[in-house]
C-alpha cells in the first residue's frame, strides 16, 4: 500500500464521488475520482483471473468501456500485460513504433476508438490480483512521479473494494457493509456489474456442453466470435444464453430463428 496521507486523501476523493451517486462506495467511483484528480480522459477496471474468464466491470466513459472489452476481445494490451506481470504498464502514445510490434491489433483498435495513451495499474495485494487499472488519454501524456503515486493509490482503493465486494457466480454482493440487497445504480455499481459477469460465465458454461471443450477454449471461441463479428462480448453472450446463437464444433455458430 502507498503512504497513509495519499491513501487517505485518495479514499477522500472516492468517497464524495460515491456521495454524489447516492450510493454504496465501489469501483465505479474510483474510476470517476481517478479521471478528475489525473490528466486521463478515461477509466476502466477488468476483474482478472487466471482460472476464470476476465470481465469488465467499468467504465467511466464510452470509450474506457471500449478498451477494456477490445484488451479482453482481442487478447493482447496493457491490461493484460500488466496482469501477467504484475506491474504497471505505461503507454503515452499508442503510435510509439514499438507499441504498435507490441499490440499490432489493440494499439490500432484503440487508437480508432479515441485513445492515444494507456495506462494499466495492477490491482494486488501480495500474490492477490483481483483485476486491473485502465486510464486513458485522448492526447499523447506521460505521468508525473506524483500523478503516478495517485494513479497507484487509485488502483490499491479497487483492489480493496473488489476484495470486499466479493462478487460471487450469482452477481450478488456478498458480505460488504451498507450494501443494498438488490439495489441497482444507474452509474453500473458494484449491484448491477455482476450480471455482467454472471451472463459471460453462463454462456461460457454453455459452450463447453456444445463444444465439448474446457472453460478456458470456450471463452476463447466466445471471445474470437464477437471478435470477428464486430460486436460486444456481453452482447455475443446474451444470444448464447438465450438459445439465439449455437456454437458447433464442426462448423460456423448458426444464429437460430427464436429464443426456443
């Protein structure tokens, strides 16, 4: 953890972010308070694993949005990199020659989508990592020891509350204090994210039947369908689990006339 003043002025900051939404702290509100505090345009948090299939879980603006779902679609990106690392990945210019070797498809598709600097900040606590960090900015910027220290203490408050929130398989939010049983938040808080997440893990589960293959391959054949379709992960889902889309291990997923 970084030092307590930074900490405790960070959690400040976070906090009236939450106040302002009427609501129960969480991670919706660090990336609101991290995109006023910093010179970003933009942020984003993943739930990351290396067990279960990757999620978003927010985004500040369409844009951050974008990102995090490109990084896990397309595999490849900051994010990702710094999850398997474990240190901070900084990208003041996405057009940087050797960002674009490193990400030939993210930096290009990010740059399409209005990013031109990225910033992926770990979330761990010792071996723990429940997921990532995502700043970006529209122009080329690097980030001052100082705006650094903040970004960190950022990710360290995420990594917090998405150790608290305990999201389970079901989307509910388990255990954290002054949580609303069943509440939602227009802003995407931690009591409506979990479907999210819930409804790629409920399509993936589907594919392994159809496919006859592991979680992690039919993530992979979920991702590369949205992929080449151009469209959403969550939306790619949806279909999957509500029998509008039907994978086949011998030929293309064949879209079906209805829901039955």
């Amino acid at each position: 953890m970084r030092n307590d003043s930074r900490s405790s002025r960070i959690q400040v900051l976070v906090a009236e972010q939450a106040a302002r939404r009427g609501a129960p702290v969480g991670v919706v509100d660090v990336c609101t308070a991290a995109v006023a505090a910093l010179p970003v345009g933009g942020a984003g948090v993943s739930a990351m694993s290396g067990n279960t299939a990757s999620h978003p879980l927010c985004g500040s603006d369409d844009i951050s949005e974008q990102l995090e779902e490109l990084q896990l679609t397309l595999g490849e990106g900051p994010c990702l990199d710094a999850f398997t690392h474990g240190s901070a990945v900084l990208s003041p210019d996405l057009l940087t020659g050797a960002l674009q070797d490193r990400w030939p498809v993210f930096a290009d598709a990010a740059l399409e989508a209005g990013a031109r600097a990225v910033f992926a900040l770990p979330l761990q606590i010792g071996a723990i990592s429940p997921g990532v960090l995502d700043l970006y900015a529209d122009v080329p910027t690097v980030l001052d020891p100082e705006e650094l220290a903040d970004a960190l203490a950022f990710a360290d408050l995420a990594t917090l509350l998405l150790l608290d929130a305990r999201i389970d398989e079901t989307g509910a939010r388990a255990g954290a204090s002054g949580a609303r049983a069943g509440a939602s938040s227009p802003d995407h808080g931690f009591e409506d994210l979990g479907g999210y997440r819930a409804e790629i893990d409920q399509a993936t589960g589907i594919l392994t039947v159809q496919l006859g293959v592991g979680i992690d391959e039919a993530f992979v054949r979920l991702r590369a369908h949205a992929y080449m379709q151009g469209r959403r992960l969550a939306d790619v889902a949806a279909d999957v689990v509500a029998h509008r889309l039907r994978f086949s291990p011998d030929s293309e997923p064949e879209r079906t006339d209805n829901g039955n």
